[in-house]
C-alpha cells in the first residue's frame, strides 16, 4: 500500500467514524464535562475563601492573586503538555490520570501550613485541570457524530455554571456552621476531591477513541473498540488486516495546516480571540465580585453568597439554553448575542457601583453573566471542530492556553487595579474585552456548526461509486 494510499484509508476511515452513533455516547460526552464542574467548584471556591485566607494569614495582595491565579497557570502548562500528550499516548489515559492527579492536589491544598505552599500546589493543581480540558473535548469530538458535538461541547459552560452553585452552597453552609477560619478554607478546598474520585471511578469504562487508533495505525485494536462502542463492525472493508506505523505531525506542521486554508485559519483565530476574552471578562470582574460586594459594605457575606447564587443560578439557565440554540443561531450568532449582551451588564454593573445600589449591580451582573456563558461556549468547541484529529490535542490544548492565559493575567492584575484605579474604572475597562470578541464573531468568524473534518472524502467517494455506476 503506498503512502498516498494509506492516507486516503486514514480519511476513509476517519470520516465513516465520523458519522457514527452509540446509544451511549452522550453518556460519554456527559462525563467529559463533567469535569469543568469540578474545575470550576475548586476555582470559585477560592474566590469566596479569600476574606479567610486574608484574616488567617495576613497574605500581601501579590500573594494573595498568586495563590488565586496558581491553578490557571499550571493549567497553561497543563493545556500545552496534556494536548501533546492526548495525541502521543491516547485520550483515555490521559482523562484518567489527569483526574487521578486533580483529586491529590485538592486533598494536598487543604493541608497547606502557609500561603505559598498552598499558591505552589495550586500550581500543580492546575496541570491536569489544563490537560483535562484539552483532552475531554477532543474525545468530545471524536466520540459523538456531528451536530451533536457541538451541542455537547458548548455544555461545558453549563457545568462550569454549575460548580459555581456547588462552591457557594457549601462555602455559605460552612460560613452558617460558625466553623473556625483556619478549618473553613481547609474543608472547602479539599471537598471537590470527593467528586473528582467518583467521576474518575465512573470514567474508568470508557473506550479509547476508534478515531485516535486509526490515526496511529492501531488498526485490529480499532475495528475491536469501533465494533464493541457502536455494535457493529463499521470499519469492515476499510482498514487493513494489520497494524501500521502512521508518522505523526509535529506541531509546527500541526499550526500551518490550521492556517493552510481560510476557514480553519478564521475560525481558529476566532476561537484564541473568544478563549481569550471570555476567560478575561469573567475573572476581571465575576470572579471578584463577592470580594467586591464585601469590600462596599451593602450586606452581610451570607446576603452577598445569596445574592451571587440567584445570578449564577440565572446564568446556568442561560449555559443550559445556549447550546439548544445552535442549530438556529449557531456558533456565529450565539458569541454575537453573548459578547454583546456582556458589555451591555457591564456598563449596567459600572453604574450600579457608582450609586452603590446592590439591586443594579445585580441586574448588571444578570445581563453581563447570561451573555457571558453564551458567549464563552464557542471558543473551545470550534477550535477541537475544525482541527484535524492527528493533532485535535494539541489544538484544543493551544486554544485553552488562550482561556487560562487570561485567567491567570487577570486574577493576578487586578486586585491590584481595583486598588489603584477604583472599582467603576477598573469595571470599565474590562468592557474592551467583549466588544473586540464581538468584532471578531462578525467579521472573522465563518459558521462552523455541522462542520466534520472529513466530510469532504466521504463526499468524494460517493461522488465516484455514483459515477461508476452510471
């Protein structure tokens, strides 16, 4: 078999997997999101912890954003490394150990004696956090069929949204238990190890992906997992009796092909730009809000947690509504209506503050937190979508670099500028953000919903058996 033949098979094969269905592939695609809920109820646990960690270890405002920014920049490590390592070694060893790693370092976090240890092990914390993300949507993208993956992959706001609940329901009950600080801060760091372990138990019994051994010439292991994950042998007739060594491209070669042609290379640019900004907008402003709230003196802390659970419970309404509007909207209308209704609450929030009214900061962070979880939801799913599955890691990796690049900038940043500038210019300038992103979906953004790598060599082959028929 030549090279140029063997290729062709790889195609062949790639885009019949690509049209393929198991009954319980949304079960799957389910537990790979699942984990941005536990990522998220770890993040935000920090930020409601904050006020505690201040008054047990009297930190600098530095180190403070440090340790609150540590776990986004293990997860730019992590977001480059588990890409690489998901395309060399496969998607179900990675999914495994990188939550196996998660639940240690929670556990580690909660028995730090002083702040820098504990801004080190979020640190570390932060690596599988990375290479999880960068893997579970790129098996997302390989074990669901198109027009489904899509919807799947733009979940992972919703389940973000979703551990946000989960960390302000428990750090509330604790604030209601009267526990101690020094104990407080322990306990809720240390609980997301709990689920982290269940959801690795559950993951356990799921399949490699048949995509991902095809691109690697496992091609007996491949038509076996195909033939066990789907019921039948869909990859009969296609691939070779035996095993074949398939070279891998490096990623330089990865980059320029996702830049060969103008689809991928704008819908690719889009993506880093939407990472980039939703991660920005939500850590310069939301993820500080509670400590906002505190520091203006409108309620108590457990009115505050109250108030910050009915937004984010609205806003997991709108996570869970977002991706049931792709089919309509798609990616393109979906981030237009989100970064445009994230500016709007800004500006709302902006001047809420400078009347110091807690019912107009609310209503801000309504409006800003609906269109930010629309508008944070394409950035991940395009960029694992358009890119080819031999290096869909590494570009799902290099694409959440974007969004913890942002996070760990801005929750290291601007603690800071609130203390310099004032929390309504601070608030402000956060709004460049999302109408650049807006820009961006307009002018840059192609639709890519229903977009299949392969769909074109399906296409070409039945083009062909039609005209040899005729």
């Amino acid at each position: 078999m030549t090279d140029l033949s063997i290729y062709q098979t790889l195609d062949r094969a790639k885009a019949i997997l690509d049209r393929q269905e198991a009954k319980h592939s949304s079960r799957a695609g389910w537990l790979m999101v699942t984990a941005l809920l536990i990522e998220s109820w770890d993040i935000y646990s920090m930020s409601f912890i904050m006020t505690h960690l201040k008054d047990v270890f009297h930190p600098s405002s530095f180190l403070l954003g440090f340790a609150a920014a540590g776990t986004q920049l293990g997860a730019i490590v992590g977001s480059i490394l588990g890409g690489w390592l998901t395309d060399r070694f496969g998607r179900r060893n990675i999914f495994l150990a990188s939550m196996s790693m998660f639940a240690v370092c929670a556990v580690l976090q909660a028995l730090s004696p002083n702040m820098w240890v504990l801004a080190i092990i979020r640190c570390f914390a932060g690596l599988p956090v990375g290479a999880d993300v960068a893997n579970g949507f790129t098996y997302m993208m390989e074990i669901l069929p198109k027009g489904k993956r899509e919807i799947m992959g733009n979940r992972w706001q919703f389940m973000f949204s979703l551990g946000i609940l989960c960390a302000i329901l428990l750090v509330t009950a604790f604030e209601l238990s009267k526990m101690p600080a020094n104990l407080t801060w322990r306990f809720i760091l240390a609980v997301p190890a709990i689920p982290a372990g269940l959801l690795l138990l559950v993951r356990s019994g799921l399949p490699e992906t048949p995509v991902w051994l095809v691109e690697h010439g496992d091609f007996v292991k491949a038509r076996k997992v195909a033939n066990e994950y789907y019921g039948k042998d869909v990859l009969a007739g296609v691939l070779p009796d035996h095993d074949m060594h398939i070279p891998q491209p490096s990623w330089r070669e990865a980059i320029s092909d996702l830049f060969s042609d103008s689809f991928s290379r704008r819908s690719t640019i889009f993506a880093w730009i939407s990472c980039f900004v939703q991660a920005f907008e939500n850590y310069s402003f939301s993820f500080y809000l509670p400590t906002i709230l505190a520091g203006l003196g409108i309620a108590t802390l457990v009115q505050n947690n109250m108030a910050m659970f009915a937004v984010y419970l609205l806003a997991s309404i709108s996570a869970f509504v977002g991706p049931l509007t792709l089919p309509k909207l798609g990616h393109k209308g979906l981030s237009e209506w989100g970064f445009g209704l994230v500016t709007i609450g800004i500006l709302v929030m902006v001047f809420g503050i400078t009347r110091t009214s807690m019912a107009i900061i609310i209503t801000g962070s309504g409006i800003m937190l609906w269109g930010h979880y629309w508008s944070s939801e394409s950035g991940m799913t395009i960029a694992s979508l358009v890119a080819k599955p031999a290096y869909r890691g590494a570009a799902s990796g290099i694409a959440y670099v974007f969004v913890k690049l942002a996070s760990f900038l801005t929750l290291w940043v601007f603690p800071t500028l609130y203390d310099r500038l004032g929390v309504p210019k601070a608030t402000l300038l956060i709004a460049i953000g999302p109408v650049v992103a807006f820009l961006a979906a307009v002018f840059i953004l192609p639709e890519t919903f229903g977009h299949a790598v392969n769909a074109e060599t399906i296409q070409s082959a039945e083009a062909k058996a039609t005209g040899s028929k005729d």
